[in-house]
C-alpha cells in the first residue's frame, strides 16, 4: 500500500490503508487531471477527444425521445437483458456488414459504452501480471484499465501502417520465453487514437495469421471506423478470423457519446462470459438508451449523419496539418485519414510532458505522449485532438503551440 492515498485530494484520506491493490493501481488520468484548465473559454484545447455534436437534430431527437416514453414508457424506463435488447443487437449487426463483418446477433452484446467491453474483456481474461499487447503508443482510457487489473502491458512498436507484424512475432517470442502469459493482442486498427494511422489491409493479415498461428486473441477496438475522410471502410480484423477476435464497437462517435452504449461481437463462448461479467455489474445496458439508438437506426438518415462527421472532422483535420505545416515545421507528425487525431513527435531534446505547464500559460492544451505508454515513454510526443474546436480556433491553438516549442528550442 503506498502513501499515495494518504496525500491524495485536497483532504487527508482516513482510509488510505484500506484500499485494494486494485485501487491502488487507479490512477488519475492525465486527460482528466487537465479538464480543468482546458474547459476554460480563453484555452484552446487539442487535448479532449470529445466527439463534436453540434449538427444532431435536436428538435426531432426531443421529439424522438418524448414519444419513446409515451409509447413504450413501461420498456424504456425498466431494466433488460444483460446481453442487450434484441431489436439493436440485430442492428449492429447492420452497421458491422459496413466492415465485411457477417454475425449472428446472438453473439453480440451490448456494453454500457466500448470502454465497459474493454474492462469486461479484461475482467475474464486477465489475472495480476499476464501480459497484455498494446500498440506503441496505445489508447490512455485501456491503458488506465489493464493498470486497474494489474495486467503487464507490452507495447508492440507501429508505424504509418499501423502495427508492425514483425515486432509482433519478435515480442510475442521475447514475452514467452521470459515466462509471460499473454492474454490478448489489443488494437485498434482503425484512425489510431493516439497515433491517428489505419493498418493496411497486408498488415492486418499478417497480424491476425500471427495471432492464429501462435494462438493469441484478438481485441479489436474499433469506435471511429465509419469516420473515414472519404467514406471508405476497410475489412474488420474480426471479419479475418471470426474465432479467434473479438470485435469492439461504440455509438458514441458514430451517434452520440451520452447514451454510453457501446458493443462486443465475440466468439459463442466468450460471449457466455461477457454477458454473466455484464449482469453481475451493470444488471443490464440501459433500455432507454438502447431503445433511443434503436428508433434513431430506424426512422433517422444515421448513414447520412456519419457523413456529416465525417466531412466536419476531415476540415478540421486539413485545418490541423495546414498549420502544423505552417507554424510547426520543427516538427513530424501523422496524417489522418479519419478519426480525431494526429501524433506529433516534438524536435529532439524537447519534452511534452514538462512543456505543458508553459503551453497552458500560453492558452493551448495537448496530451503529452506519456499518457499512452504504460512505461515512461512518450516525452517526444503529444497528441492534438482536432474533433472539437471549429477550424479558425484549431490554426489559432496551433500558432500558440509553434510559440510555446520555439521558446523551448531557444532555452
Ligand atoms: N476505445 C477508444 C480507442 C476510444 O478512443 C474510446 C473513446 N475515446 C473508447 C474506446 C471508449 O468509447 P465509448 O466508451 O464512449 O464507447
């Protein structure tokens, strides 16, 4: 038990010592421990990965719910299956054939949000030390959830094709023969967050025949694949080896992020688990948000919404590398094809995590890189968010970063 608790928050914790060692493993995250600051109107934050909603239809959406509750008030406002409601599980299984996915509903369930299927997934699978595979850099919010279950992460270096299948091979060979007990690959293969890249359709191959070869589950965690730039959809790893994934997906970037509801498409078996893990502690997904989503799917131009997204989030993203090439020339960064960010790696010498204090002074958020790495990696890097602040307030927070790392390379 460490002393952590003791001084944590601004009054003294009586039960610092009694605590779990799970609890003692919840951490902060740095995302969270800026919200502060950042939600202040003068900062531009490219911090948040906050999902834009400004262009839902509001009016009808009210109209929309108030005639859920008078109609099927005595469903919506009652508990359900913990696999989920019927009616959208088949939905999902729509929106899945997008991605070349072919799935039977009954495999599906409906998760309180995908980041609730990450910590069911985990729940299952993992004991105090095995091991879990991430990409290098890898998604904070499943980083703070293997941390909770005492998994080990091992990262698995990427590069502008997503996951390199030879780093794969060679960490999945080191891991083993130190007497590792690797539970699950987790990837995420589409408009990386952080690292803002797609695996190529050769790479995902490669790594699903690796992972089949060497008998490693898959979890694919795909909540931006329908906000390609240009509409295009590539083939879920699921869609590769059904057996041998399990398939992550979420409303809250394709619809909205209030109703948490989210999915988990996963082998027969497994699915058993999940949905026992799920009861035993939510109950059920909530049915008014499953019975919301489910009329939305059906009397809503959802597809037609997506690409409103999509077009919204691809000015931004031009909007976010126009100025990185203008003001922060310095630097290196990725290009995004869709999603909500892109990954800058600073000059060399520079540190992320220490500039922030200094670009918050300056009214500019990021996410330093330290915050995807289960190691102290990541100093060389941050991330931008482009999905929030209109385009105008984009170029401006990046001219105010290029004047925080213009200072820095002159100290
Ligand atoms: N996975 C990734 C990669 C994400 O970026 C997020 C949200 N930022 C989630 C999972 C969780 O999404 P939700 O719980 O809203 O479905």
């Amino acid at each position: 038990m460490s002393e952590q608790h003791e001084l944590t928050g601004s009054r003294r914790d009586i039960w610092w010592d009694t605590y779990s060692d799970r609890a003692d493993n919840l951490r902060e995250s740095e995302v969270r421990s800026l919200f502060s600051v950042v939600s202040r109107p003068e900062v531009v934050s490219l911090a948040g990965g906050m999902p834009n909603i400004k262009d839902l239809p509001l009016d009808r959406l009210a109209a929309s719910a108030s005639e859920l509750i008078a109609k099927h008030g005595m469903q919506a406002l009652q508990y359900g299956a913990g696999r989920g409601w019927d009616p959208l599980r088949e939905q999902i299984c729509e929106i899945m054939s997008l991605e070349g996915i072919k799935a039977d509903y009954e495999n599906v369930v409906i998760t309180t949000g995908s980041q609730q299927a990450v910590d069911l997934m985990t729940q299952i699978f993992v004991n105090p030390g095995d091991v879990i595979l991430c990409e290098a850099p890898s998604y904070l919010g499943s980083l703070g959830i293997f941390g909770a279950y005492q998994a080990e992460v091992v990262h698995v270096e990427m590069d502008h094709e997503g996951l390199l299948p030879d780093e794969l091979e060679d960490t999945i060979k080191r891991v083993r023969s130190q007497g590792g007990n690797i539970k699950f690959l987790y990837t995420i293969p589409n408009f990386h967050n952080p690292a803002g890249v797609t695996q190529s359709m050769e790479r995902r191959q490669a790594i699903v025949d690796i992972c089949r070869r060497e008998r490693i589950l898959i979890l694919e965690d795909n909540p931006y694949g329908l906000l390609g730039f240009h509409g295009q959809t590539m083939p879920a790893l699921q869609s590769l080896n059904p057996e041998g994934v399990v398939y992550l997906g979420s409303f809250s970037k394709m619809f909205a992020p209030g109703f948490r509801i989210g999915w988990a498409l996963a082998p027969h078996a497994i699915r058993d688990k999940l949905i026992m893990a799920n009861e035993s502690v939510v109950l059920s997904p909530s049915m008014m948000g499953q019975m919301m989503i489910h009329t939305y799917l059906r009397d809503f131009d959802w597809l037609g919404q997506v690409t409103t997204y999509r077009s919204m989030y691809h000015e931004r993203a031009k909007a976010m590398l126009d100025s990185l090439e203008q003001y922060l020339p310095a630097c290196e960064w990725t290009v995004p094809d869709g999603g909500f960010y892109t990954w800058v790696k600073l000059p060399a010498g520079l540190d992320a995590k220490d500039m922030l204090p200094r670009a918050v002074t300056e009214m500019v958020a990021y996410v330093s890189g330290t915050a995807f790495y289960a190691n102290e990696r990541g100093r060389d890097h941050l991330r931008l968010s482009y999905c929030f602040p209109p385009p105008e307030e984009i170029r401006e927070g990046v001219r105010r970063l290029s004047r925080v790392v213009n200072k820095e390379i002159e100290l």
